[in-house]
C-alpha cells in the first residue's frame, strides 16, 4: 500500500486535497449580545471538533451581527483556538445590534438581506450564533430566512427556555456569592444593611444562587413581588435578636408588590427606605460588569466544551434551527421556535426557594399565604 502511494503522482494528490476542501463544510460563527465566561471556551470546542477532524472550515465574524452585515471575518485555525479555554469575554468580539434594526449612518436600517447575501458570499452551510435570549430572535429570523441556523445557549442571566444551565452562569454565580461573602465582614463591623444588587435581568437565578450560597437574610427576585413592611419586620426582629446587621441580596428586576410607592422603586430607594424604617445604616453594592469578568469556573468550561463539540456533531449530522440545550449529562438539539419569546423564570416551588425558606431567608414576601 506504501509502495502505491508513493507512486502516486503529486498533482494527482494535489487534485485529492482540492476535492477534499470542496466537500468540507463552511460554517460561520458569531458572538452576540453581553460577553460572558465561557464564549471562548464554546468556540475552542466547536473548532477543534470541525478543524481538527478537516471536517469543516470555521470563519469567525467579528462584533456579533455587525460583523456579518459588515462582512468582518476571521478565519479560524487551531492557532487561532489554542490557549483560550481560560479566557473571559470572547475573542471575536460581540455587539448587542439586531440585524432588522442597525444603526447605519446614522439610520436604523433593516439588514436582513445584507446578512443573506454574505452568508451566500461565503457559501456558509451554517452560522452558529452564541448568545442569550435576544441573539435566539435574531437568529430565529434568519432561520426564517432560509438560513441553516444552530444556537448555543450563552447568558450569565440563566433565563434560556429549553436548557437546563446556559454557560456563563456559573462564573457570575461564584463572582456574586464571593461578593456577599465580603461584604458580611464589613456589614458584622460596621453594624450595616448591605444591600448587594445583581444581575438577573427579570429572573432571579443569580440573586437566589448567591443569596443562598452566601447565606444571605434577605433574597428579592422578581418571581416575588416584595413587601417592605415584610423585609423591615424581618431586618427588625434580627436585630431584635441580637443581629446588628443584615445582607440583602437584591435581583435588578426585583419590584415591589405595591407598585404604587415610590420609595419602594430601586435598589437605592430601597436602601434608604430600609434605613430609614429601621434606624440602620444602610449601603448599597451593585457589582454590575463584574460578574461578567474573568476567567471561566471549570463548570462553565466543562459545559461550554460539551455543548461546543455537541454543536460539531449536529453539524455533521446537519441538524439545523435548533439550541444545542443541556440536558442533565447529554447535549441535545432543541428546536428554536421552542426557545425563541420565551423566558426561563425561577419556579416558585424550586428547591433554591424551598431551601431558602428553610433556613429562614425572607424572600418579601409571606409563605403562609401562597
């Protein structure tokens, strides 16, 4: 067999490998919407399993949707993939720009067809969109389109429909409970109310994580509207018991049960509020931009792999409009108009909530009459 194969004229192998890139797959990828820890653990994985194995070639298009109006690419090679499993953010750069609403000169334009025509220009077989609910629309749309579609269910927020963790969520997780970790030392010493506000969106699966984790005495998610009187009873008998401090952890889109008062509204409104009824000095923390920072936890690196080297493999099998979802130890292809318009919000019976009321957190609200 050896002795064949070196008789093998040159063009003739030349001719082979010509063949051999005709046939291979082209698939295009993008990043959208906020960045978050794991993307670039996604995009090693997904590469290396099509690189690595010639079965297809990766173009990269920079700042999400922008990028791929724009026409702004990157080919990606096991170069370009190497040593980024540890690195927060993503390497391609993202954009929360819609492409049936950019701005353009100063325009907001419609640049669907834009999108179309690059992807026939690259001769794409399929654009894998990385990114948390608003990106599932967008791609949504171009599936519409007649687009070869697949998603990866990316988002610190954990409020993706049909998966059961999105990557991203663990890191933020670890960032918010080490915050509420800290901030008990200064609160113990100083005889404070730390209000402590996370992200979330309009879910409250960070806020109860890490309320949870950290041990929390006050949780407010946007699943339950809170009563301030309920959470100043609470502060109030703690003190009476010889707690002279107390950490709420508060959901952005936490909000009252009463909407009507506008002490109520907001996480400083809140704070002051709580000082004022309780006689407490009181301080806010909101961590923002930070739980989006940093290096991947090995949890969000193992899932953004496994989801990743999944998404190859539908792919090959040329499985298209779907998430590539978690489900326990598996990957499995979810069809995108079960995930599109939809919110995963945190169930009111969810053990983190059981587990909570349990220990004795107040969540604003009363249990008794649910």
């Amino acid at each position: 067999m050896t002795r064949h194969a070196a008789h093998v004229p040159r063009s003739f192998s030349t001719h082979l490998n010509f063949v051999a890139e005709l046939m291979m797959k082209s698939v295009g990828v993008l990043t959208a919407g906020g960045d978050s820890p794991g993307l670039n653990a996604a995009l090693r994985a997904l590469g290396k399993a099509l690189v690595s194995r010639r079965q297809a070639n990766l173009i990269g298009f920079r700042d999400g949707f922008r990028g791929l109006v724009e026409n702004r690419i990157i080919r990606l090679d096991k170069e370009d993939l190497s040593g980024i499993l540890t690195l927060g953010g993503t390497i391609l750069g993202t954009s929360r720009d819609k492409p049936h609403r950019m701005p353009v000169g100063g325009k907001t334009l419609d640049m669907t067809d834009v999108i179309v025509e690059n992807y026939r220009k690259h001769h794409l077989d399929v654009l894998v969109c990385m990114g948390g609910g608003g990106t599932h629309k967008n791609a949504w749309k171009l599936a519409q389109k007649g687009l070869n579609i697949i998603t990866l269910p990316k988002t610190i927020d954990n409020d993706l429909e049909g998966t059961d963790i999105t990557f991203g969520f663990d890191t933020a997780l670890d960032i918010a409970t080490e915050a509420v970790d800290r901030l008990h030392s200064t609160a113990h010493s100083h005889h404070r109310i730390i209000v402590l506000e996370v992200m979330g969106h309009n879910t409250g699966w960070l806020a109860l994580g890490a309320g949870v984790a950290g041990g929390a005495d006050v949780i407010l998610i946007p699943e339950i509207p809170y009563d301030l009187d309920t959470v100043t009873a609470s502060i109030l008998r703690r003190s009476r018991g010889g707690k002279n401090f107390s950490i709420v952890v508060v959901a952005e889109g936490a909000h009252p049960a009463s909407g009507d008062d506008e002490p109520e509204r907001g996480t400083m409104r809140l704070a002051r509020e709580l000082e004022k009824r309780t006689r407490l000095e009181s301080r806010v923390t909101i961590l923002g931009h930070l739980q989006r920072g940093g290096a991947p936890t090995a949890y969000d690196r193992l899932l953004a792999t496994r989801l990743g080297t999944a998404c190859a493999e539908f792919i090959h099998e040329e499985r298209y409009g779907v998430m590539v979802a978690a489900r326990g130890d598996t990957a499995v292809a979810v069809p995108l108009e079960e995930v599109v318009g939809k919110r995963r919000t945190v169930p009111l019976d969810h053990p983190w909530i059981r587990s909570a009321r349990g220990v004795g957190t107040c969540l604003g609200d009363d249990p008794a009459a649910r």
